[in-house]
C-alpha cells in the first residue's frame, strides 16, 4: 500500500512538485499533515481495509453511504455518488473561493485580507477596471449545458475575460477530468 502515493506521482498528467508543496508550504497543524499522508498511503480504516489489509474476514467492504462500490480511499473521496451533491461540491467550492478572494485582493476589490475558510465571495464585485463574479451563469446567442463556471474575471480595460471552473478529482480520476476540460 505505501507504494501507491509515488505510483500515483508517477502518471502523465501529475505535478509532482505542485502536488508535494503542501508538505513544505501549507502552514498545517502536524496532526492534519499526518492525517493527510495517511489517506494517501491508503492507511484509514475503510471498509476495504478492514478486510483485505487487516484480514478481518466478516467485515462487508462495501460503502456505507451508498452500498453499491467498495469502501476505498479512491471511492470515498471522489466516487461515492451519495457524497457527490454535496461534499465533493463543498470541496471543490472550497478551492474555488480561494481564487476569487486573490484575484479581488489582487485587483483591489476587497480589503479585508481574512483566512481562506473564513472567506464569503460576494456574488459580483466590481471597480474601475475589474469585474469579478461568483458562481454566476454566462449568456450566450447559443443554448449551452454549462455556462456557470465557478469564477468570472474580466478586465474592463484589455476586455480580457477569464472563466475559471475548478476541479478536485482524484488520481484515478485525474486524466479523465483533465480530457473533459480541454
């Protein structure tokens, strides 16, 4: 199991540096570094675990939110259809807020420099040459599905637009998301 996290670092579409600088620069408590290395050398007690790693023969390794894949590390954090609506939205929220509160603090939209996690985007901010919006839906002459990308940053002056949709897919999703977006 502990060769899983450098087999992962290891495929096409991965930065390794930008995908071990958490370790080096995000200022985390040692606990939650820990806790994090554990999920990526597949160290949790999941279901699978329990009966592949642990031998525990009478375990059901099947997920307890929706009961229909096995209850991996991969499935939970990123394939679990239960867990989709809502925390893969919030995680992927997460990142998006992230964006928007550097690109208005870049642009000097906002002065409040408060914590990432305490951050609320405002649905449209806006000054003499910027505007920024959250979360809002793009109108276009065509009918298209996704037209409400996470992010919309346009520069008035240059008439420059930026649409920015995140994702946080895990590695065994990881080149299938990167085709979807191109």
């Amino acid at each position: 199991m502990h060769d899983r996290h450098p087999y992962d670092l290891s495929q096409q579409y991965v930065d390794i540096e930008a995908s071990n600088k958490w370790l080096t620069n995000a200022d985390l408590f040692a606990e939650t570094e820990g806790f994090l290395t554990a999920i990526q050398d597949q160290v949790i007690l999941t279901r699978n675990y329990k009966k592949y790693t642990l031998k525990q023969s009478d375990t059901d390794e099947s997920c307890k939110k929706c009961g229909k894949e096995l209850e991996t590390i991969q499935h939970i954090t990123a394939a679990c259809e239960q867990l989709a609506p809502t925390e893969y939205v919030k995680r992927r929220d997460g990142l998006a807020k992230i964006i928007h509160q550097k690109l208005a603090e870049a642009a000097e939209m906002i002065d409040d420099k408060s914590s990432y996690y305490k951050y609320t985007p405002a649905n449209v901010l806006e000054n003499e040459n910027f505007k920024l919006y959250w979360n809002r839906s793009i109108l276009t002459d065509k009918t298209i599905p996704f037209n409400r990308p996470d992010v919309t940053f346009m520069n008035k002056k240059t008439k420059n637009s930026f649409l920015i949709d995140t994702a946080v897919p895990n590695t065994h999703k990881l080149a299938r998301t990167i085709r979807q977006t191109k």
